[in-house]
C-alpha cells in the first residue's frame, strides 16, 4: 500500500479571534483528543500482553515442554506484541492525522469574508487612522516612562528608607549612651549642656586681662667676688650673658679681649687659688694679722 499523505490545509493555526471567542486554543482540544486516543491504543496493547503471556504459561504447563519450547514461546509472544502494537500506532496516526486537518479546515476555521464581531466587541470603532494610531502609540511611549520613573523612584524612596533607619539606630545608640550618663531627672544633661558657654565667657575674660610683665632678674653676688666666681649658677649666667653680648654686636670687643688673656693665663680656679695665696702671704707679713683675721672670721 502505497504511503498516504495528508492534504496541506489551508489555516496553519487558528486565529487569535478564534481563541477569543472560544476561550481555548483549538489545536490544544486536538492534541488532548489524540493524547486520549494514544492512551487507549496503549492500554490495548498492554492488556493483550497480559492475555499472551497467561496463556503462554498455561499452554507450557499442560504440555510439560522443555525450557526450550518455553522461551520460543515467549520470543513468539513478544514479536507478535511489538507488530500488533505498531500496527495500531500506525493507524491511529493516520486516522488522528485526517481528523485534525479535518476539524482545522471545517470547524475550526474562519473564512476570511465572514465579519465577525464578538458580544464585548459590539459597537466599537475599529477604524483607526494612521494619525490616530501614532498619538495612541506616542501615549504608550509616554506612559511608560511615567512607569519607569515610578520604579526609579521607589528604589531611591526604599534606599533612602535604609538609610534613614540605620541613622536612627545609630542615633538611638548614642542616645542611649548619653541617657546612661544623666540622673533620673536629667540633670546631669543640664549641666553639660551649660559647660559650652561657660568655657566661652572664661575665654572672653581671660583675653581681657593684661599681660603680666616678667620680672627684671636680680643678681645674687657675694661681694669682693665676680660673678662666675661665686657658684656654678652664677659660671652659667656670666656665659650666657657672654654669648648674649655676642650676638648683639659692638661695644663688647674690649671685654672678650681681657676674657681670652684671662683664659690663656689661667681658669677661673686657678686665678682663685693664685690670688688667695698671695693674700695669705701678705696678710702673714702685715702687722694687726690677728685682728684682721678675726674681723674675717666674724660673721
């Protein structure tokens, strides 16, 4: 038998004014039909195996056959089987085939002279001018950026939402912390609040006081001693003063003149002893040594 074909149809699918009108997909209701169909088939087959393979058994039972009848039986049973159900198949295909194309071309299909005008389309106007189609297609345009800036607002509205309380937690914790410090009655608050003003009115007192003059220093010298003679205080002065006088410029030669031959002759020390034992010397060769010794002994 030669392959038979199916005539092409003259609707691929139906059309969507179809759809809205039935309120299902045609070509869905077709599929479900032959899912139904291809079911049946087999269940057919399924139950034929069962049948087979029941009487199989009982016919190596009554014949006490060897293993060998047995599994040519059962080979038997399977081929027949497998034909039987592609034998079906194959029909059913073909016959679901014609009645899809059937039902696509006949009841399913619209022809392109026929008006049809569903019950919620009555009265409409559905003639619209190329004009009138770009204003409607300009307001889409416009509605969805209305759209989208709604949506750029809400993530901003929710980010600053975030931001908001985790400043609130933050400042709740330093309110917390700062409550921890005040009394039951908030008067330790009071108080630091009031230390800003106070720290500026001291401030403005303060700067309006006048400048404390330095006093002069006053130089603590034994007499009949020179200065870097009398202790180690009065050595340091003298060399500051020195240096001082140094820097300051002219009128100070003459005295760093005698200061350098004082220096090359002998330290201040060594000039010390020299000059005491010359006065013992002439104090233990002048008259009156007693007296003056007990003058210099008294206080």
């Amino acid at each position: 038998m030669p392959p038979t074909t199916t005539p092409p149809t003259t609707q691929a699918a139906p059309p969507l004014l179809l759809c809205e009108a039935l309120g299902f997909s045609p070509q869905l209701l077709l599929d479900d039909i032959i899912n139904v169909a291809n079911n049946a088939v087999q269940d057919g087959v399924n139950g034929m195996e069962e049948f087979l393979q029941k009487w199989a058994d009982e016919r190596v039972a009554r014949g006490g056959s060897s293993n060998i009848d047995m599994e040519t039986t059962t080979h038997e049973v399977e081929q027949g089987l497998v034909a039987f159900q592609t034998l079906l198949e194959y029909h059913t295909d073909i016959a679901f085939d014609f009645f899809e194309a059937w039902c696509l071309r006949n009841i399913f299909m619209i022809p392109n002279d026929l008006p049809v005008v569903l019950p919620h389309q009555e009265g409409l106007d559905l003639t619209v001018t190329p004009e009138q189609e770009q204003e409607l297609m300009d307001e889409i345009d416009e509605m969805r950026k209305q759209l989208d800036g709604q949506r750029k607002l809400k993530r901003m509205l929710l980010r600053a939402n975030r931001t908001s309380s985790r400043r609130l937690k933050q400042a709740q914790t330093r309110l917390s912390y700062l409550s921890s410090l005040s009394g039951p009655d908030g008067s330790t608050l009071e108080t630091l609040h009031e230390l800003p003003p106070r720290f500026v009115e001291m401030y403005n007192t303060l700067s309006l006081l006048p400048l404390l003059d330095t006093p002069a220093s006053v130089d603590i010298t034994e007499p009949g001693k020179r200065p870097w003679e009398t202790s180690k205080t009065g050595y340091m002065n003298w060399a500051l003063g020195q240096l001082l006088t140094k820097d300051e410029g002219a009128g100070h030669l003459a005295v760093d003149k005698l200061d350098k031959a004082a220096s090359i002759v002998g330290t201040s020390e060594e000039l010390r002893r020299a000059l005491d034992s010359g006065v013992k010397r002439r104090l233990d060769h002048a008259p009156g040594r007693d007296d003056d010794s007990r003058m210099d002994e008294s206080p």
